[in-house]
C-alpha cells in the first residue's frame, strides 16, 4: 500500500470511527470538538467578549447540536472575506416523546415522533439503542450532557407475512401513531407505568431520576459502520447524511491549518442542526447562527458594519450535504442526462428553482478549487417531474448575501436507517475542501 493510499485508508476508518461516536447531533458534535481541541482550537463562549489572535483556531457550539470552528486569518476581512464550509449534524430518525413509556398487550413500549423523513420500513427489525442529551437539576439552575445507551434496548418488530399477506406485493405501511411504538420491556407488576425509561436514563447518568428535568433523544440501529464489496470499495452506516459531510469540513479544516503557517483569510467551518426540518431555529441554517458568528469574527478584528458587508460580498460558502448516486436498479428515477456515480468525486447540485444555491459562477469556482485540489468533480440535476430536496445553502446564502455552491458525496439508500457510499469519495471531498480552506 502507498503513502497516500495508506493516509486515505486512516482518513475513512476516521470517518468510520466519527459515525459510530456519533448517534445524535449533540454527540456529533461533541466529538468535533474533541478533535478541535486535541489539534489546538480553544472554545469559545458566546455570553463572553471575544479576543481573537490571528494564526489561532477557535469554536463554539450552541445548544450542544450546532458548531461553528474558524482560525483567524492576518488580513481585513474586507480584502479576504470568509472561506465557508456549511454541513448539518441532525438525521432523520425516531425521537422518543416525552412522555411515550406506556404498556399495552404485556409489553412496554416508547412512542416516538417522526423526525425528518426517515424510509420509515428500514427501522423495523433491528436492534435499537438511544441516544441524545439529557437536561438535569443542577442545584438551584440546569445542565445538559449527552447520553448513549449503546446496547440492545429497543426494537420495531415486523408482523408475521402469515398476517400481513400483502406486505411483499404493497410494501410496508406502518400505521405512524399506532404502529411505531417501540418494544423496550416485558411489562412487569410493580414498576410505576411510564417509570422504566427514567430508571435506565439515570442509572446511565449516574445521577437520581429525579434529576432528569428534560430530554432529547434519538433511536438509532446499533450496526456499527463498515467497509463492504468484494474490494471493500464501499461503506454502510447510519447518519452518513450527513455526518459523511461533517467529518470532511472537520477532517479538511484540520488538515488545512496543520502546516503551521497563519493564513491571511479566515477559513470557518459551521455544522448546523435541524436541516431535516426546515432549519428554521437557533442552531438551523435560517437562523442567527451563522450571522451572528461572523459578525462577531468582524466586530473582533475592529471593523465597522459597511467592512462587514464587503467582507461578505468576498466570501464563498460551499455547502456540502450528501447527493444522490445512480442506482441501476431504478435508472426511471434519475435525470437522463445528469448520471452521477459513486467513487467518481463530489457532485455539485443545482436547481434553477433555487432548491440548492448554485449558480454558474459558483459551480465554476468550485470546479477551479477540484482542478487545483487534483480531483474530479460530477454534476447532478433532479428529474423535472420529481420535486427536488433542499439543504443550507439557499438560507444561508440568502441571508448574508454570500456566493455559494451546494455540492456532496454520492450515496445510496439516503435517508435509511442504513446507508452506503463509496469509500474512496470521502478522502477526495477533504482533499477538494481543504484546497478551499487554504485559499483556492
């Protein structure tokens, strides 16, 4: 095996590694900012004023699902602007309600809301465990700490074919209030309906049930990521959409300020939560996130509001959230034309009716950063009678007035419980980013 073969194989079993730490946003993020600060970046607070020194890497987070990574750059902001990277941390999954621990026909189950739109089918009949953040007493106030229940705790079970006769020729349909409860116990006389949750909860936490005041938290399939295919070409796992894209901005941001020079621009990488349901919140790509810390970056070096507004008219954003790679079997599906393939590099989305930010100059100037960076670059576009999804970009870019390409990795099964990429694409979206971060 070569150097650079060697070095992508290190980089992917990262990536591996960064998907099976990270069940939830808050864990995805907390693990970010684990890696940010082994590599040197000191936290920021956002109550607190701010002191930024140029060559020094920073981040934030907020409400422990969203996180905001930059390094101070030598130059005004107006003469170099900001060098963008934006992904998002949250998956559609099954989150459970707060108070869904009920027993009906011997058995305890969760009910759970639907967050996002998982492919509600590939949940059942696997082998669940949870995980979030708890909100726990804290004297007379409150904190918050993530949570993994990682074993065998929850599980969708199928119905027999013998009762459902038709699930072969009509698909399953799960009934969502009804239906989607998960299994977690046998009941058992004694135990307080509603009280079982709560007593595995703290025993976790180590903390008494009476602290846990809230919760958040998210089932999620056990099955650990994985390299599959007769040459290990691929990888499985859950959350790839779109911790896949968050590791890259991570991996790339690190790797582009290893050298140990300052750079003259100011390279930020933001990982936003809530994308799967519009954004729309404090942490979400529509909300004051993403202004407020560059404004702040601003206000930190000194510069007025009209040098706030040129440095971001210098910008780029490249929002980088997982594409959709051709599947032989359902070729009626796709653009005829806009083919795109797995281990063959980024893809750069468009839509003309502004589902993604990409315009001919931004697809452009990402094609010259992919040129520099020595890695190809595919192209996709949605069939025009199918309605396309959407990510970050047009939010954000709308807001701030920022130039931007949305651009990922091709993937199958996007949105299963279980999903699948190449694995030779991730090394070549860090390669395309980091060239980007170090000034392309």
């Amino acid at each position: 095996m070569s150097i650079e073969e060697t070095l992508r194989h290190e980089r992917l079993t990262d990536l591996l590694d960064y998907l099976d730490a990270s069940p939830s946003p808050w864990h995805a993020v907390a693990e970010a900012a684990l890696r940010l600060e082994t590599a040197g970046f000191q936290r920021l607070l956002e109550e607190e004023a701010w002191r930024l020194e140029p060559g020094q890497g920073y981040y934030l987070t907020r409400g422990g699902s969203a996180l905001c990574a930059f390094v101070a750059g030598t130059a005004p902001l107006e003469e170099k602007g900001f060098q963008l990277v934006g992904a998002h941390t949250d998956s559609p999954c099954l989150r459970v309600k707060p108070q869904g621990e009920h027993v009906k026909g011997g058995l305890v189950r969760l009910g759970v809301e639907i967050y996002g739109g998982p492919i509600l089918a590939t949940w059942t009949d696997r082998e669940l465990g949870l995980a979030g953040r708890l909100v726990l007493r804290d004297g007379g106030g409150l904190r918050e700490r993530p949570i993994k229940l990682e074993r065998p705790l929850l599980r969708l079970s199928n119905p027999a074919i013998h009762l459902n006769r038709e699930v072969n020729s009509k698909g399953l349909i799960l009934d969502k209030q009804e239906e989607l409860p998960l299994l977690l116990a046998q009941a058992e006389a004694g135990l307080p309906e509603g009280r079982l949750l709560l007593e595995l909860l703290a025993a976790e936490a180590e903390v008494e049930p009476g602290e846990i005041l809230g919760f958040d938290l998210c089932s999620w399939d056990l099955q650990p990521a994985c390299f599959w295919g007769a040459g290990e070409e691929f990888i499985a796992s859950g959350r790839l959409d779109n911790l896949a894209m968050c590791h890259a901005g991570l991996a790339a941001l690190l790797l582009a300020t290893d050298e140990g020079e300052v750079p003259e621009h100011t390279p930020v990488l933001v990982l936003f939560d809530h994308e799967e349901v519009g954004s729309q919140s404090p942490t979400g790509a529509d909300g004051s996130l993403l202004p407020d810390l560059l404004e702040r970056i601003h206000a930190a070096r000194g510069g007025g509001r009209e040098s706030f507004l040129r440095a971001c008219n210098r910008s780029f954003l490249v929002s980088a959230d997982m594409a959709h790679a051709l599947h032989p079997s359902y070729l009626r599906w796709y653009e005829p034309q806009h083919h795109v393939f797995l281990n063959q590099g980024p893809v750069i989305k468009l839509n003309s009716n502004l589902r993604y930010a990409t315009d001919g100059a931004s697809q452009a100037r990402f094609q010259l950063i992919c040129e520099k960076a020595e890695v190809p670059v595919q192209r996709y576009i949605h069939r025009t009678d199918l309605p396309c999804g959407t990510t970050i970009g047009p939010m954000a870019s709308a807001r701030l007035g920022i130039r931007t390409v949305d651009v990922g990795n091709p993937m199958h099964s996007m949105h299963s419980v279980r999903e699948s990429a190449g694995a030779r694409d991730p090394e070549l979206m860090t390669r395309a980013l980091s060239t980007f971060f170090q000034g392309a």
